[in-house]
C-alpha cells in the first residue's frame, strides 16, 4: 500500500473514531487528533454517565427523639442512592387517645420513602431495627430529576395524646457523585 493510501486510511479511521465519540454523546468539536485519547476515556463505563458511585457514608443523622422533623443537607453533586438505618424506629400513642400518630421519611421534593402511620390504640409500633430506602428508585433511576434531591426529612407526628417516639440513625451509605 502506497503512503497516500495509508494517509487516506488513517484519515478515514479517524473519522469514524471522532463520529462513534459523538455518537456517545462527546463534544468533538474542534478537537484535534492529539486529544482524542482524552476524550475517550471520559466516556463513563457505568450505567451513571457523568457520575462515580461511591459507598461509604457521605452523611447522617443520629439517633434522635419525639421531634416533629429534622433534616439531613445533601451535599451539591451528589445523588443518594441508599439509605441506610440503624437503631430503633418506633413510637407510642400512649392511652389509646391518640387520634394518629406516625413517622415518615420524605425529600425536598415531597417524594415519600417511608410512611407509617397509626390510628389510635396504645401500644408501641415498631419499623425494626435497620433497614434500608433507595432515593433514586423513587425517581425512576433518573439522575436528572433525582439530582434535585438537596434535603432528606425524616418526620414524626402526634394529633393529640400521650405520644413517645424514637428513630435510630440514618445515613446516606451509597451516592452518585458527579464528575468534575
């Protein structure tokens, strides 16, 4: 094969690179061959496109009483995608007076993850000892929509009566994080 043909080739091989990178959804405007390889390995290999999944615990709430609700920051870039408790949940209507009593985990978005609620009777109702909530199911896995979680609350209530309530830790064990 001649030098010319090669050069075509090698022009050709190139132009088809550049159009399965736009295709992935890459800029490749202006880009020259020299960056490339760059472009290429920020293509995201993950079901997440421009988000890492990391696990850990990135943050939490302690244990806490009969409080009527307290909130947990999202940090700015970061999706949950688990949410993790441990400790007890539970809570008391006292005599039977109580009209309704509850607890429930909700977002700044008003989606529910959690919602137990009790019609009177005095007895103790108990979620469990641990267990765990995906945010991002509740947004149908998209990152988009889920991206506009900021606050997770966790809420107790009491609509009269003797009431006693206790919620173990929550943690955001696993997220999304975006990458820079």
């Amino acid at each position: 094969m001649a030098i010319s043909e090669t050069l075509v080739q090698l022009v050709d091989i190139r132009d088809d690179i550049r159009q399965a990178l736009i295709d992935k959804g890459i800029d490749m405007t202006n880009i020259p061959l020299s960056q490339y390889p760059e472009k290429i390995a920020s293509i995201s290999t993950g079901d997440f496109p421009g988000y890492e999944l990391k696990i850990g615990e990135l943050c939490s709430l302690p244990a806490g009483g009969a409080v009527a609700r307290r909130s947990l920051a999202i940090p700015a870039n970061c999706i949950p995608v688990a949410l993790t408790s441990t400790g007890n949940w539970r809570f008391y209507s006292g005599k039977g007076e109580t009209s309704d009593i509850g607890i429930s985990i909700t977002d700044n978005n008003n989606k529910t993850y959690l919602y137990v609620n009790k019609n009177s009777g005095p007895q103790w109702s108990t979620i469990g000892d641990g267990f765990c909530l995906c945010p991002l199911a509740m947004y149908g896995g998209n990152l988009e929509t889920a991206a506009t979680i900021t606050t997770i609350h966790v809420n107790t209530w009491c609509n009269g009566g003797i009431y006693d309530a206790s919620t173990g830790k929550i943690a955001v064990t696993m997220w999304l994080e975006k990458k820079v």
